[in-house]
C-alpha cells in the first residue's frame, strides 16, 4: 500500500529575498494585509518586500521575524 509523502521543507535556489518571502508567506496561508496586522506595518510595506523595492531594514526585519525566514542569499 502506498502513503502519501509529506514535504516540510522545499530548498529552491535562485529566488530573490521578495519570492522567498511571498513563498513564505503563501506557504502560511497569510495574505499581505495579514502580514501587515502582524508586524504593524502597511500592506504595501509586504508588497515592496515582495517585488524587491527599498524598504526600511527595519520594516523587513519584522517581516522576515514574522515568516520565519532569515535574510541569507
């Protein structure tokens, strides 16, 4: 009998810090304005991260706290 295989941890190379943090952030099952109440910042703060804009360092390091993530290339 087959069980299905679970995956908890996927390493995909090559993305830019913004889609690991949307990977990051769908895989949570969050959307942006859930992010933003969580880190008391502004939707367009998460969706700057997202598309690779300036943000304060500040601002994204509530944000990567929040997804677990760390800023690692």
């Amino acid at each position: 009998m087959n069980t299905p295989l679970t995956v908890d941890v996927i390493v995909l190379e090559g993305l830019t810090l913004g889609r690991r943090v949307r990977l990051a952030r769908i895989a949570k099952g969050l959307r942006q304005l859930d992010v933003a109440s969580l880190t008391r910042l502004q939707p367009s703060d998460v969706c700057n991260v997202e598309l690779d804009r300036p943000v304060y360092r500040w601002k994204l390091a509530r944000i990567l706290e929040v997804l677990e993530l760390e800023r690692k290339p």
